[in-house]
C-alpha cells in the first residue's frame, strides 16, 4: 500500500480520539472556507466546495459550522484570509514528502514547517526538490458494491484513467486532476454512488520500506507533520509491506 493510502489508514485508526477528532474538524472547516472563498458559496458551481462539504460531513462536523465557514469564505461573516502553500522534504530512507498548507502567516509557518522536519528525523528541501516525483491526480470513490467491468467500462467513457479498490473495499476512480469534476459528474448521472472526489498527489514510484526501525521512522515525520494545524494533507512516497504494517498496530 502507497504512502498516502497507509498514511490515511492509520490516520483514521487515530482519529477515534476527541483530540484527534477536533484537529480534523478545524482542518476541514479551513477547507471549506478556502473554497467558498475562491470559487463561491454554491456547491452546484463550486465542485471543489461540493468535495470538502461531503468530506466535513462524512467526518461529522456539524452543519451550522459548516454554513458558518462558507459564510465566512464568501464574506458574509468576518474571516481569516489563508494562503496555500506546499513544502518539501524528506523523511528517513529517501523518503519524499510533499506538504499542503493553509497559513494566515507564513513567515511563521515555513520556519515551522523546517522544525517539524529537522525535530523528527527528517529533512526539509527546496521548492521543486520533490514535487516532480508525484502526479496530482482525482480520486472519484465509488460504493463498492457496483460490478467491476462496469464500472471500468464508464469511469473510461467519463474519461477516467483506471480503478482500483480502496482499503474500505470502495471504488477508487482515478483520473486526471483538472478531469475530477467532470468524471465524478459523469458517474453520477449514470446512477453510480459517488461518495467522495477530490484531489490527491499520486507518487510515479515507490520506496519499499524493508525494516520496522525505518518504518517507523518514516511514520513519525509523516504524523508530526499531518499533527501541526497548518498541514492539510502530507503525501509521500513510500511503501510498507503488509506483514511488516501488521507489526506496527
């Protein structure tokens, strides 16, 4: 399993706890407050609000403080203004790491961002050290309960690239980023469950982790990071084999 599709499952091992639960909903609602503001308060028009409404949803966040924080993207409530802005870097073994981020200040993030770094083993890189090894690409997940052939044959007609099951036994349709609207649209008027559609960075290739130590030294850059508020999403490039992720729960 890649980097980021680990990283998520362990991430909602550990999102059961009330701490890990609030720092979620902050992220989310930073979310949707960025979108509402870039491209309005209409999930019709907005696909990329649409996609961070279903994710705050799904998580639980309650309604009214989702309708708070478009309110305050499109102007109607007094906001922050955010920025985004990605670092690079890498974790133990050559492990590169592509950061997303929202900040109201980023002469104090990116100081922070290169401690995280340094503090947990890894190293933080110049803009462009990394970023050429992941591809930004759309993930349309599927209810998956619909038959495989099929769906193939109409994620390809919508324009997709390929499917793949998730580790929740989902549809995984992946595409081109600026494809993802149009795919997921596509599915939907075809009578498919599209549960969720949003951007990712899928890594061209992939390090194979081959030692618990190393693991979870990988692991622990990754959490501090995905830990600070600021951080949206982190990927990176790694894989751990299956029986040596057994030894890690």
């Amino acid at each position: 399993m890649s980097g980021h599709s680990k990283w998520a499952t362990i991430k909602h091992k550990k999102g059961a706890t009330d701490k890990a639960r609030g720092k979620q909903f902050a992220k989310l609602i930073k979310q949707v407050e960025v979108a509402a503001r870039a491209g309005g308060g209409d999930r019709e028009s907005n696909p990329t609000l649409r996609t961070m409404f279903q994710k705050a949803r799904a998580a639980s966040v309650p309604l009214d403080t989702i309708e708070r924080a478009v309110k305050r993207g499109t102007g109607e409530l007094e906001g922050v203004e955010y920025q985004e802005v990605n670092y690079e870097g890498y974790a133990p073994g050559g492990v590169a790491v592509y950061v997303e981020v929202l900040t109201d200040n980023r002469n104090r993030t990116g100081p922070e961002m290169r401690s995280v770094f340094s503090k947990n083993g890894g190293s933080i890189a110049e803009p462009g050290a990394v970023a050429w090894q992941f591809e930004r690409k759309g993930i349309v997940t599927v209810d998956g309960a619909v038959d495989e052939d099929e769906l193939m044959e109409a994620a390809l007609e919508a324009g997709a690239e390929d499917i793949s099951r998730d580790g929740e036994n989902n549809w995984h349709v992946v595409a081109d980023g600026s494809a993802t609207h149009e795919v997921s649209s596509a599915l939907e008027a075809g009578g498919y469950a599209v549960m969720s559609a949003e951007l990712t960075m899928i890594p061209s290739s992939l390090i194979t982790i081959d030692s618990l130590e190393t693991a979870k030294a990988v692991l622990k850059v990754i959490e501090a990071l995905d830990d600070h508020d600021d951080v949206q999403e982190v990927y990176a490039n790694f894989d751990i084999p299956d029986a040596l992720m057994a030894e890690l729960d």
